[in-house]
C-alpha cells in the first residue's frame, strides 16, 4: 500500500462517518471534566505515595 491509496482510504472513511458521530447521551463537558477529576487524583495519590522526596 502506497500513502497515497492509505490517505484516499481514510478520507473516504472520515466522509463516510459525517453523519452524527457522536452519542447523544455524552455531554463533552462531562466526559472532560471526569477526565480531568480522574487524572487529578491519580496525581494526588501518586505524591503521597512518593514522599521521600
């Protein structure tokens, strides 16, 4: 497969997908900020467990 042929095919995919990708039930803002809350408390747990320095 030539790079070509491989960016003809993924741009007939992203033509074919236009019509309503996303779920009606996820809220982007809810989907960021527990993203955001999860990866702020993980960085949380990682430093108390890492105290010595």
């Amino acid at each position: 497969m030539s790079f070509h042929s491989t960016a003809a095919q993924l741009v007939t995919v992203a033509a074919e997908g236009e019509n309503g990708g996303n779920h009606e039930s996820l809220s982007p803002y809810l989907t960021g900020g527990g993203a955001l809350f999860v990866l702020l408390l993980l960085l949380w747990i990682t430093t108390r467990f890492n105290r010595d320095r």
